[in-house]
C-alpha cells in the first residue's frame, strides 16, 4: 500500500523579509523609558515608597498599543495568516488601529480598520496618515461582524486584537513589557515592585504582566484598574464571562462592553473601579506634576496607584509601584483638557481633584 503524502510548499521569502522588517524597526526604536515621579516627602519614611511609569508614549505611534501591535503581526506572519497582498483587517478605531496600519505600511500590505461613523476626524486622520482605510458602519454591534466578512470577501486576515492579544505576545521573555520593566528596576532600591497596576482594553498587558510574575516566580502583585460601562471588573468579581454593558468606556484605550477572549481573570490579584471623573482629574493631575500631558486611560492608572500608595503607608510598608504611561494627552485636547466637553458629560472632577491634593499633602488616602 502507497504511503499517502500531501505537501504545501509555500515561498517563504516575502515572509521572512517582513519578519525582518518588522524586527529591524523594534531594534531603531530601542525600549521605552521607566520615568521615576516624585513623591512627597511623606513616601520617604522609613525605607521609602517609590513610583515608576513605564513610557509608551514615545512608541513611533506613540501608545502602548504599538507593542501589541507589533505582536499582533508578528504572530499573524509566522501563523501563516499574512502573505504578501494580504489585506489586514481590524475592527478598531483607536490607538491599535493608528499602530496596525503603521505596520502594514511597513510590509507594504493593505490595512482597513471598521469603525463606528461619527468617530473622530482625529482618529481617522491618524490611521489615514499611516496609510489605512477606515470602513464605517452604524452601530458598534456591525464592528465584528463586518471585518470578519471583509475578511472573507478580500481574502484578507481579520487580525482581531480582542482574541489575539494574550497569545500573541511571548509572556515568557523576548523583551515583552513586563521583561523590559524588571530589567530596568534592576539597580533601583526596591528592585521588585510591590504592585504593578494596568488598564484592561484587550487584556494582553494584564495577561503578559500576571504571566511573566508567575513565570519568574517574583513575589509583585497585579492590579487592573477598570473604568464605568465596562464588565472585566463585574466579570473578575463574579466570574461570570457572559456579562455584557450597554454602554461603550469613555475612557479611551480601557474598558469593554462585553468580557473579551485576552481577558485573563486569573492572573489578576485585585482589581480596582475608577469612575471617569476620577480617571479624568488624575490624568490632569498626573499631568501638571510631570510637566507634560499624559492620556486618560493614565489618569486611571494614576488613581488605582494612589490608592495602593495609600494603603502601603496607612500599613507602614516601604516598596516600589509600577505603572503605565499608555499615551500622550495631547490627543485628547478635544474631549478630556476640553472644560466644555467634561461639563457637557456631566462629570465633576471636583471631589476627585480635592481628593488627589490631600493625598499629595497627607499621604491619606481617603477616596474610597
């Protein structure tokens, strides 16, 4: 009987040039840096509390969202999904989208990102510039469904940062986030962080971060920050992943209506709920004492750090916390440093201002 042999050769070539590519441009872009902030002299009691933000702003698409990016495609070349012409699509009007189609571009294949209409000129002038093609649809519940049938009539790849997100990135090393923030605390006074705090978009940080702690056996804690209308807090609470808002985050980055597949609950130690106000007035905050604007999904990140900084002191602990500079706030000149738009949202950021300043004053925290 005749052995039965099917075979697939493909030329890998273009494959490998784009693989290149890809590397080439992470090693010009170098890491990012690990800004230390000053605190009051209230954290240098005893042995001292220290806070570190990991910079991503300074990405060449300027936000956290390039790593994932980069991953995403990387992941996408050597899975086979990506060949050359292939068009890649994604379901995204944000930060990832802007970073997707600067890799495309780099590989020179084409790249469309489905978006709601009404979504900001801003936005789309981004991804435009990096030579994407914004596809609109109604409603925010056609995203999905319409990448996945532009995938099918293109012949193209829905890359689908939602699903991908914690399996794309090697959690293990390879310079992921979490890797690159341990080697830059090597030669700090408290080396291994007490906690390290993130937002949940994907879920991919939170999983690298929960992951690589695990794997390197450090003792540090993880804490996800989560924002109004979006369910990864109810969900970590309740472990129910079927729950779903009706509402979209007005956080920009973090929060999602439904519990997406990155989403991995059980590397997380304790999560944290901040209300938009809070997120807003931290970011502003945030921003006057570094000198420069950060986004808000840094502004929720502040806050979440401001009350584990709290609890550390009320408890005398000394140690380090580590968190994220996802962007830069000057994209948000439009809604979050615009007075009009917070008024025309509702939202007072009086109380949480008055409750970052004692803080900063006291070393108290008393925001609940």
């Amino acid at each position: 009987m005749a052995t039965r042999v099917v075979e697939r050769t493909y030329d890998r070539s273009w494959t490998s040039r784009a693989v290149r590519t890809i590397e080439a441009d992470a090693r010009r872009s170098a890491d990012t840096h690990l800004l230390k902030v000053d605190l009051p002299d209230w954290a240098a009691r005893g042995d001292g509390i220290d806070l570190y933000l990991k910079d991503e702003s300074t990405h060449p698409t300027g936000s956290l969202k390039h790593r994932l990016a980069r991953s995403l495609f990387l992941y996408a070349l050597c899975n086979g999904w990506i060949h050359e012409g292939t068009t890649v699509i994604e379901a995204s009007s944000g930060s990832t989208a802007v970073s997707e189609a600067y890799f495309a571009k780099l590989i020179g294949v084409p790249f469309i990102a489905v978006m709601v209409s009404g979504t900001s000129p801003a936005k789309t002038r981004l991804i435009e510039a990096e030579g994407g093609i914004c596809h609109f649809v109604d409603s925010p519940s056609e995203i999905y469904s319409v990448a996945q049938r532009l995938e099918r009539e293109l012949g193209g790849h829905f890359i689908d940062q939602f699903t991908m997100a914690e399996r794309a990135t090697d959690w293990r090393g390879n310079n992921n986030i979490a890797e690159s923030v341990f080697a830059q605390m090597e030669a700090e006074r408290h080396r291994i962080p007490e906690w390290i705090v993130v937002g949940a978009g994907t879920g991919g940080t939170s999983a690298t971060f929960g992951r690589y702690l695990r794997y390197r056996q450090h003792p540090t804690r993880l804490c996800v920050v989560d924002v109004e209308n979006s369910v990864f807090l109810p969900a970590y609470e309740t472990g129910d992943g079927t729950l779903t808002s009706p509402g979209a985050s007005r956080i920009e980055g973090i929060g999602r209506p439904r519990v997406e597949p990155s989403f991995v609950s059980q590397v997380i130690d304790r999560m944290i709920a901040v209300p938009d106000a809070a997120s807003i007035a931290a970011m502003r905050f945030l921003s006057d004492r570094l000198g420069r604007r950060v986004g808000g999904s840094t502004g929720t990140n502040f806050w979440g750090v401001c009350s584990l900084i709290g609890e550390m002191t009320g408890k005398g602990r000394s140690g380090s916390v580590v968190s994220l500079l996802c962007d830069s706030g000057d994209r948000y000149d439009h809604t979050y440093f615009n007075d009009d738009w917070v008024a025309e949202q509702r939202l007072d950021l009086g109380p949480p201002t008055a409750a970052l300043e004692r803080f900063f004053e006291t070393g108290v925290w008393s925001a609940g």
